[in-house]
C-alpha cells in the first residue's frame, strides 16, 4: 500500500490490481470535518439506509447532466429503477467495500449489471456530489484508444457514460467499520446500472452529433439523449410543481381544486394544482407532462393516467403515492425556517402529524410513524412539549380526567386511549408519563473494465 501526503492534508491510498484483475480501488480520506448544510435535499445522515425522492431525482438528473455533455449519438436517457436500487441496496448493507460477484448482478430484467462504489469517513455528505466525482475521471480516459491514463483510474467515469446503460438503482448504508478500509466507519454508497457497462473493448459511446445514432428501442430525442416512451423519465409531481412555481412550491392535495375527488389518476392528468405561497393558501394549475406520477406503476400519457411499464414508481402506497415534500415550515420555535420533515418530526414528535396540513408536506415520515393499532391516537402526543409540561404542573389525573376534554385527546399518548365512554381512566400513582425526547474525502471503487 502506498501512501502519500499531499499539501493539502489529505492522503490517498491506492491498491493496485494487475489488469487481469480488472479492478482499481481508490480510498482517499481527510482530516477535515467540513459538514454541509442538513437541510439541504441531497444530505445523507448516518441513519440512512436508501434515498428520498429527491435524492433519486438528484442521482438519476446528476447521471443525465454529464451524459448529455458528450458528443455522443447514442447515449440513453436513464431513469431510476427499482430492481437495481434493492440490488444496491442489499451490497450496500453488507458494509463491505469490495465489488459483488457477476453472479450476485445477474438479475431478472438484467443479465449483468454495472457497478460503481463510493464510500466517505465522513459524518454525513451530500449525494450531489458523487456523479460529478466519477465523472472527473474523464481527465484520465482516452476515447480514440479506448484506455485509461497510465497508472490512472477511469472505470467509474465509464459506465456513467456507457450508452446503453439506460436504468439506474442506488442504495446507501452508514457502516462502523466499513469492512475492508481498517477500523473506519462512514458511508458506503452502491450504484447498479442496467444493461451493465465496462465490457470487453467497446468505447462507451458512439462519437456524433446527439441522437443521430439512437437505437431502435429508444428512438425518441429529449435533451439530446435517446429515450423510448416505454422508459419516459417519471416525473414527480412535487418536483415538477417546483419547476413550475419555484423550490418552495408543492403538489395540492386538497381534493376541492380536483372537483372534490383524491388528486390521483386521470385527476392528476387533466390538471394538476401547485402552490405558488408558503402559507399553502393559493394553489394553480400548471400543465401537465406525459411521464408525470399519478398512481402506484401509473404515469400520465396524453391526458390518461396508464400502467407504467418501466417500473419506475415514486411509493409502494396509493395514500403516500408522492411521499414527503422537500422540507417544512418550522415555526414551533418561532424561527419560521425550512427543514426536512425527518428532522421535524425527530425534533417534535411525531404527535405533529395530526395536524393534516403536516401529514400533507410529510406523508411518507407520517405514514412512518403512524400506530395503525391505536386508532384513537395514531401518532401520540399532539404537543408533547405542552403536555409534559402540563403533566410536571398539575399530575396525570387533572390533565387526563378532570381537565377539559380536548387536552386529554392532545395529550392521547401520555393519558392513553379514551374508553368507549370517552373517560380518560385515573392512575393510582403518578408517572410523568415522558416518552423520551426524544471531510471528508471520498472512496471510490471501479467498475470491472479492460481499460
């Protein structure tokens, strides 16, 4: 192992396969500990295990980005695929940095699937950054000779590039350790593709003008990357209100500006209603896409909301089908500032979720934390804050039985479930009821390649 101090006070080290091997390791670490913004879409904390919406979003768009940048005139569009993220996924739990056999990538839609591995000691890291950091490889790749720079890596930058890798899947784990990198903890990051790249002595794409070379199942031209209406990139439809109407804008779900039915199905694709304020009070129409998400494997195509055959659905739940917003407005501090609805409901409670304007920005962390076996009180304490407070003042008999009604129904998860009677039941004995209050350098590893 060679080790190398650079002015910069970061090492690299390097392993080294014979080419026979056809695998190049790169671990590089930092003594920094600069720490991005969490609220930030792309941040990945160390509970992480998979990636929001948003996330997918930003790796399949950061994919895209860097595809369309090459005279190429074959490059596919990708989309995010199901069957690839579980695969990554599942590589990622193991926590083990080293590349999966062949056999554990031969999967039911792909014979093989492509590799790229990303890891980081880091605390925490913004995804964003991962596809721009493979895609640097370009500097080491030679087109015309089909080759890497000499004692250079460029597998990764490859099969980001590889023109008939149209799907992608990716899976993220914090691992302590990360096996295989010493006694380090941090991030492992896998990314499938499908149909595999990095094969034989094929060139990653065809030199051209854009989609001058499209193959017949992907005939179609979007932004210069050749794309089939069987794989039409599906488009969320928060994020596509937030196209529209600005980053703070989201999907309308009261069902009054959809004639008073749920906004799904062919609703969602005759016209679908964004908010154009932060104080959710104004709504309006904006046009409606083909591609975009109206129903559990349903995407809208010319005004109809029909089965999508590419697998590439937001949620697994009609009640959830578009997950969380990007973030929520937190005035319980009187701060008024942005965050993701994880860290809300971590910093509150999930009590929060009563409020349907909070299930509404926070569904899918909502549905999380939803007990469906206590009907009466599905997330708990309403105010947890006011009500220990109340239950420290004045004991769990005045706050659950003498008080009035409504603070025993706010206060559900301390007093518990109300009788068919609706009385709250006295305690002998008084219990405070407290449910508890609740640099990084990267690592990458190299696809299989003859370069």
């Amino acid at each position: 192992m060679a080790r190398q101090k650079l002015p910069s006070m970061t090492y690299v080290m390097t392993y080294v396969v014979t080419p026979a091997a056809l695998l190049t390791l790169l671990v590089v670490c930092c003594t920094a500990d600069v720490v991005p913004e969490e609220a930030q879409p792309g941040w990945i904390s160390n509970t992480a295990t998979g990636f929001t919406q948003a996330q997918k979003k930003i790796l399949v768009d950061g994919h895209n980005h860097f595809r369309g940048l090459a005279a190429a005139g074959n490059m596919e569009r990708m989309i995010w695929d199901e069957e690839l993220e579980a695969t990554a996924q599942a590589a990622a739990d193991k926590c083990l940095l080293r590349h999966t056999s062949r056999s554990f990538r031969r999967l039911e839609n792909f014979h093989y699937a492509g590799e790229n591995i990303h890891a980081t000691t880091a605390k925490g890291f913004l995804v964003d950054g991962t596809v721009p950091d493979w895609w640097s490889e370009i500097k080491n790749f030679n087109l015309t000779t089909n080759k890497c720079t000499k004692g250079k890596q460029c597998g990764h930058y490859t099969q980001v590039m590889w023109a008939s890798s149209y799907a992608v899947g990716c899976g993220v784990r914090f691992c302590d350790p990360i096996i295989g990198w010493g006694t380090n903890s941090g991030f492992i990051l896998f990314c499938m593709y499908g149909p595999g790249g990095n094969i034989g002595r094929r060139k990653p794409f065809i030199p051209g003008p854009p989609c001058s070379n499209c193959p017949p199942e992907a005939p179609y031209c979007e932004e210069g990357l050749c794309a089939s209406k069987a794989v039409l990139p599906l488009l969320d439809p928060n994020m596509h209100c937030q196209d529209q109407r600005g980053n703070h804008s989201f999907l309308c779900l009261n069902p009054f500006f959809y004639h008073n039915m749920k906004p799904t199905g062919d609703v969602v694709c005759e016209a679908i209603y964004c908010s154009v304020s932060e104080s959710r009070d104004r709504c309006e129409p904006v046009e409606v896409k083909d591609g975009l998400a109206c129903g559990v494997g349903k995407m809208c195509r010319e005004g109809r909301c029909q089965f999508d055959n590419s697998g590439a659905t937001l949620n697994k739940t009609a009640d959830c089908l578009f997950g969380d917003q990007w973030e929520v407005l937190d005035w319980h501090e009187g701060a008024g500032r942005k965050i993701p609805c994880e860290i809300y409901l971590n910093h509150h409670g999930s009590g929060v979720c009563s409020s349907e304007g909070v299930r509404q920005l926070c569904c899918q962390s909502c549905a999380e934390q939803r007990e469906d076996n206590n009907p009466d009180c599905p997330y708990g304490d309403e105010h947890r804050k006011w009500c220990h407070e109340m239950l420290d003042h004045h004991g769990r008999d005045w706050l659950c039985s003498f008080a009035p009604p409504a603070y025993a129904k706010t206060c559900c998860g301390t007093c518990g479930t109300k009788h068919e009677n609706h009385v709250i039941p006295k305690h002998d004995s008084h219990d405070d009821g407290h449910r508890g209050d609740d640099d990084d350098d990267d690592v990458h590893d190299e696809e299989e390649d003859d370069h």
